[in-house]
C-alpha cells in the first residue's frame, strides 16, 4: 500500500516526537500524524482523540486502511480530559488557538508532570500560549517555524519545570526562534506585520515592535 506523506506544519510536529514514546494526539482529525509515525518505526503506541465523532471516524478509516487498530486507539475525549497520564509520553496538541491550548493544558489534572513532552502548534495567539506557558511554570525547550500552503506555522517543545519565569513582551512573539534561520525569519517577519498593523489602534505595541526588529534584526 502506498504511503502518505505529512505536510510542512505536521512533519515539523513529528520531528520533535521521541523514538519509542506513547503518543497522544489531541486534535487528531484524520490520525495522519500517529498513523505515519508507526509506519516510520518513530513509536509503536498511540492515541487518537478528538472532541467530535466526525474526526473521529476519518482516523479510524486512516488507521484501518494500515491495519494498525491493534497500535493506535481512537478516543472521543475533550482535550487530555479522557486520557491518563500513563497513557502517554508525548503530547501534540496542534492545529487550534493558543488560548485553547492553554485551556487544555490547565484543564488536565497531571500536566505539569516532568518528564512529559508537549509538542504544540498554535494557529492563532502564540503569545497567549507562551504567557501561559512561563506563568506556570512550562519552558519552551526548542522552537522551529514552518511554511505551509503559503502560511507561516511555529511548533513548540515544551515542557513542565515548576520554574515561574518572568518573560519579556518581546518574548511573547518570538519565543525561542532563531532568527538566523531562513524559516524562523520567515514567521517573525510575518509575526512583525501583524503587530504593525495592530499598532495603528494600539502605540503601546510601537516599544515591543521596535525590540523584536532589533533582536532578531529584521
């Protein structure tokens, strides 16, 4: 049977999976991360949830279709809130808001287990994410950008440290990207258009405009 290949966004999310982990991935839609995950050999063990039959019902046809029902179980599940936390090593949570995410990741009761790997991709407020993030306690480990269907995506590594840090505004939008390389310039550049334009109705965004053009010497 032939095999599928991930998009830009979701290869980036593999790529921050460790080999050997139990998987879970909130937000599955048609299971093509887990999916291709086992077939590569990168994890034997998954699950599968979304919040809606629907997505649901595209997994499992994916997940047959590669016979893999005995490797990957698909739960009806809002956020983590049916996962335990033996359940999983690694967590993506992709493909939604960042204030959702944030209200996933404070909804579920063992999240701020250390140990645990949560790889995140936030379509829209990265920065509501981060300050979450930072607040209680979670460190952005490693942070990359993508391009995908002429759209600019970031993915996270993050995890729990118990560690409280005060960050700056700047942060906030820039994360732990590197500037120097070509993707990662890509989405800031992106990141500085949008805050632009938002600075029309809001001077107070100009100081952290200036900052980020300086730091990451766009």
């Amino acid at each position: 049977m032939r095999l599928f290949s991930l998009d830009n966004r979701l290869s980036l999310c593999a790529s921050f999976i460790r080999k050997g982990a139990t998987l879970a991935d909130i937000g599955t839609d048609h299971a093509y991360l887990p999916v291709w995950l086992v077939l590569h050999g990168v994890i034997n063990r998954a699950l599968a949830c979304d919040i809606n039959e629907g997505p649901l019902c595209s997994g499992l046809d994916t997940v047959n279709r590669y016979e893999l029902s005995d490797n990957i179980t698909l739960r009806l599940s809002d956020g983590l809130k049916k996962v335990n936390s033996t359940e999983a090593d690694d967590i993506v949570i992709a493909g939604m808001g960042g204030e959702l995410i944030s209200k996933i990741l404070n909804d579920c009761p063992w999240a701020k287990t250390k140990g645990k790997h949560y790889i995140l991709q936030p379509m829209t407020k990265c920065e509501v994410l981060i300050k979450y993030l930072y607040e209680n306690g979670f460190e952005i480990i490693e942070q990359q950008a993508c391009e995908c269907d002429s759209k600019h995506y970031t993915v996270m590594l993050v995890e729990y440290t118990g560690d409280v840090k005060q960050i700056d505004e700047s942060f906030l939008y820039t994360g732990k990207l590197n500037p120097s390389d070509e993707q990662s310039k890509a989405y800031l550049k992106h990141v500085l258009s949008h805050l632009q334009k938002r600075s029309i109705g809001n001077k107070e965004l100009l100081p952290v405009i200036g900052k980020i053009k300086g730091e990451c010497n766009l």
